[in-house]
C-alpha cells in the first residue's frame, strides 16, 4: 500500500469512477440540484426538503447587488484591462474580505460563540453589545449603506421559519437588533449577511464556512458583470469613482 501523507474525504476518483461524498456523480446529476449538491459537499450529507430549500434561498439571496460593490468593480476592471474571464473572476473574488462579504463569517462567528451561553437571550444580546461597544468592535452584519430594511432578510426569516430553523442564532440576531437600536438611539437593521450568518448557524454549519456561502452565490454575478464588461463596454474605460483631490507635498526639486 502506497505511504499517503495527507487525507481527503470529499471526493474519490478512479479511473472510470468520481463519488462526491460517496455519492457517484452520475447518480448526483440525475437526482440532484446544484444547490443540493452545495450542500452535500460543504455538509457531507444530503440535505433534507427543508435544509435544500433553505440553502436554496440563501445562495440566490446574495447573487448580484448591482455595479458599485467592490467585487464587481475589481472584476470589471480586470476585463477591462484587456484580461480574461477566470482573471476577471479571480480579480473579483480577490476583492472579498472582512469588509466586502465578510460580515457573513464574523457576524456568524460571534453569534455561534454567544449562543452557548446560558442566561435570557435579551440578557446576552445586551450584554453582546456592551462587550463590543467597549472593545470599539462594530457589530457586523447589520446596517446597510442603500437599504433602510433588507427585504432579502425578511424573505430570509419568513423561509427559516417555514422550514424550522428559527433557532438560537436567529433569536439572537434578532435581539441584537433591539439591542443596538437602544445602545445608538437610532435603527440599524439586520443586513442579508447578518441574516445568512444567523441562519447558516441554526443549520449547523462553522461560521468559517461564511465567506464560503457568498463566494458560491456571488460568482455567478461576477460572470455575468465580466461578460457584459467585455460585450458592451470599451477597453480601459473609467470605473469607480476618480474624483480625488492631491494632498501631498507641493512641488520640490531634489537637491
């Protein structure tokens, strides 16, 4: 037997043979939807009627937000420097960060270690708050510079409860929400990501898979982006904002 150093257990190929988690792919192509089959792999599990749907409305939820995201203005201006489309592609997901699809993770990685601890959720949603208020965190997840209330989070909410996973996490976003509300004296609603992290924790998944879930939503809407940036628009055209001001030094010579 050959001495492998290093293991894997989400796909097995031979000669004539590909199983997905054990799955042959030619049964998974007959039987599966890709978003099944996401959840399969990310899972290692099939999913249930309600953990498909849910993923379902997850994955469409963040598919494209118009041209000013950051991911979108990288892949575009990577096609339109004359690149190709998986450099364009590459160019937009390069982009994705804590900052930009980012908020999926940590919003998930915070509600996910508070879940576990005993005591009334309003309690430790409120005591969430304070713990990052002094440590000068800023909440992820919530708040969004065009919408005054997310209609994907909704539609989110509505689906979970439908297909039973309105569980701690969500309670918690959702007492986060009051929580900030009262602490800043002003509205700051829960975001799609926000609302994807509470969810993706009911269904059990880490939260380091968070940047994972928009990465597989948004790609297809980079695609379309790069295409339409190479078929209607010319090379090396002006994207994003070049308004700027120079506020460096004034001219000078070297001496």
């Amino acid at each position: 037997m050959p001495d492998y150093e290093w293991n894997s257990a989400i796909t097995d190929i031979a000669p004539g043979k590909i199983r997905i988690r054990g799955y042959d792919i030619t049964e998974i192509m007959d039987r599966l939807s890709f978003t099944e089959t996401v959840f399969l792999i990310l899972k290692g599990e099939l999913p249930t009627k309600a953990e498909a749907e849910m993923m379902r409305a997850i994955l469409v939820s963040s598919v494209d937000h118009g041209c000013s995201p950051p991911s979108v203005l990288g892949t575009r201006t990577v096609i339109s420097g004359g690149n190709s489309l998986n450099a364009a592609i590459a160019g937009g997901v390069l982009v994705i960060g804590d900052s930009h699809g980012g908020a999926i993770e940590n919003a998930a990685r915070i509600f996910q270690s508070w879940a576990k601890k005993e005591g009334d959720i309003q309690a430790l949603a409120k005591q969430l708050v304070e713990d990052l208020s002094a440590k000068k965190i800023r909440m992820p997840g919530f708040g969004h510079r065009l919408h005054n209330v997310d209609p994907r989070t909704i539609k989110l909410f509505e689906i979970a409860a439908k297909c039973r996973f309105s569980g701690k996490h969500i309670e918690l976003c959702k007492a986060v929400e009051k929580a900030l509300a009262i602490q800043l004296g002003k509205s700051l609603p829960i975001n799609v990501d926000g609302a994807i992290a509470a969810v993706i924790s009911d269904m059990g998944f880490d939260w380091r898979l968070g940047k994972g879930f928009f990465i597989i939503s948004r790609v297809p809407g980079l695609v379309a982006h790069a295409y339409e940036e190479m078929t209607r628009e010319k090379p090396m055209r002006q994207l994003g904002n070049r308004n700027y001001s120079y506020d460096g030094p004034p001219e000078r010579q070297m001496k």
